[in-house]
C-alpha cells in the first residue's frame, strides 16, 4: 500500500513540476511571423488597421477598444479581450500607408511584446504581415504556448478577422525568421 502511495505522490509531483521545469528550459523571447494578401490597396487596408478604436468592429477577439484617458500624450488603448482581459496596448510607430508598431504597455502581465503591422503593395492589392517579437515570463504559460497555442494563433485570428472585414477568404503564411 505505501508503495502505491508514493507513486500517487511521485507521479502528482512530475505532473505540477514537470511542466515548470520544461518550461524553464523554454526560450522566454520569441518571434512569430504570419501574413496575408487581399485585394484591396494599402490605404484602405491602413484605415481599418489603424484605427483601434473599430477593432471590436471586425475582429471577433476584441470585445472593447478605447483610448486610455491617463496616457500623458501617448497614444494607449485599452482593449478587452472575449475573456474580459484588458490589455494596454501603445502605438510606438505609426507610418502611413505602410507600417504600425503597437507594444503591450503593462510590464505586470506575464507576456509581454509588440507587434508590427507592415501593409505592402502586391500587384492591385496588399500583403499584410504581422510580426510578434515576444516574451512570456511564467514558464508553465512558456511551455502551453509552445506546445498548446502556438505563437502564430492570435495573430493568424487577427488576419483572418481582418480578410472576413473585407469579404475575403483568405490564407495564412508563417514565415520563418533568420
């Protein structure tokens, strides 16, 4: 009977270790790559990217988007996720038609990172990419993003929602950095 014993326990152990200490092992920095091409031009693509106050509008992931009234000058929103989670994101580079840097403005969360929207012509439409450079601190939320959620979902999300918004189908491309 003690033998079972510390067998439950051994093996109740690795399962609440286990996934902290691979996590460990996991890289907190990572880059992800995804990107789409629609039919419209840059400048109209730029229009609904750029404005993220309408985010809730045709992006199913975004409950509320608004602008934070204590930002002292910076450009912050504040969006709220389906889960009811807020997210201070600021504007960092801001390049019209072409590129849009937004970076998570709250250093308590346990990620943190920016995107890069960068809108390029592509015969009579546009490509889009997206671009995460991010962190993830906690190593249990490390190791369930590597191997549950992937880095490219919310931004492939993102994308999709995005060629929806325009009454297009369209197809996500990862792409690998060097």
């Amino acid at each position: 009977m003690l033998k079972w014993i510390l067998v439950l326990l051994g093996l109740a152990t690795a399962f609440v270790l286990g996934p902290f200490v691979v996590g460990m092992f996991l890289p907190k920095e990572h880059i992800a790559v995804s990107s789409i091409t629609l039919s419209r031009p840059p400048d109209s693509v730029w229009v609904v990217l750029r404005d993220l106050g309408g985010y809730p509008n045709w992006w199913q992931d975004i409950r509320r988007s608004e602008p934070d009234p204590e930002a002292d000058g910076r450009e912050i929103w504040i969006q709220t996720d389906r889960q009811g989670r807020e997210f201070p994101l600021e504007v960092i580079q801001s390049v019209r038609p072409t590129l849009m840097v937004t970076r998570i403005a709250d250093d308590k969360l346990p990620f943190s990172g920016q995107w890069a929207f960068e809108i390029e012509p592509a015969g009579l439409g546009s490509r889009v990419t997206v671009t995460e450079e991010g962190e993830v601190f906690n190593p249990v939320f490390r190791l369930v993003a590597r191997l549950f959620l992937g880095y490219h979902g919310t931004i492939d999300r993102c994308l999709e929602a995005l060629g929806e918004h325009f009454g297009e189908q369209v197809t996500t491309t990862h792409h690998q950095q060097d």
